[in-house]
C-alpha cells in the first residue's frame, strides 16, 4: 500500500492530498466528484452510492469475525454513548492493522478472480 501512495503522489503532485481536485489542488475530491465515477462506471442510484462502499465494509468485516468496536474505529464513527466516548479513548491500532492488511487481501483475491474471469 505505502508503494501505490507513493506511486500516487507521483501523479496527483505533492499538495498532502490523496485525492485532490482537479479544479482546486488544495481542496479533495468532493462526493460529488465521487458519485459521478459511480455513475460514469454504470451503477445507478438503486445500486451504489459512496457512502454504500463504507456499508459493504463494514458488513464484510464483521461477517469475518472483527470486533465491532475495531471496525467503528476504523470508518471513524463516533462513540455515541457519551459516557463510555468520555472515558475510552482507545485506537486499536494494532487490530486495525491486521484487519486492513485482511481486507487488502480480500480486495487482492477479488481482483484475480476479476482477472481469471476475463
């Protein structure tokens, strides 16, 4: 992973962006700009949206055994017990490196068996 963001910043610059936009380098990308690749690539508005990709992980990752607070952490949802958010301020960092390694994985395998298909 660090290899492709790396490759990344070679093709989108050095503005401390991921993902800037192509109107504005110092802004990120925006939904919209998100939600038009969706469309572009054929999914419609019954199908897929941005927020959708969040949903699938989440769903994925606690089918395959995560702990939900790991996952929480993960997609940076907020601690809606405001006493336990008062008290816990654990990060589960070394979980949610196994977890994203997993689930980098999971994308791996799918991606050869795209491959294979085609």
């Amino acid at each position: 992973v660090v290899d492709m963001l790396r490759e990344l910043k070679d093709h989108t610059g050095h503005t401390g962006l991921l993902f800037p936009s192509p109107h504005d380098r110092r802004r990120g990308l925006s939904d919209v700009a998100l939600l038009t690749a969706l469309r572009r690539m054929g999914y419609g508005r019954d199908e897929m949206t941005v927020h959708g990709f969040r949903g699938v992980a989440s769903t994925l990752l606690n089918e395959q055994g995560f702990r939900p607070d790991v996952i929480e952490m993960q997609l940076s949802h907020v601690e809606k017990n405001n006493v336990r958010a008062s008290y816990n301020f654990a990060e589960y960092m070394q979980e949610r490196r196994g977890m994203m390694q997993r689930w980098a994985d999971y994308l791996d395998e799918l991606k050869k068996r795209a491959g294979r298909k085609a």
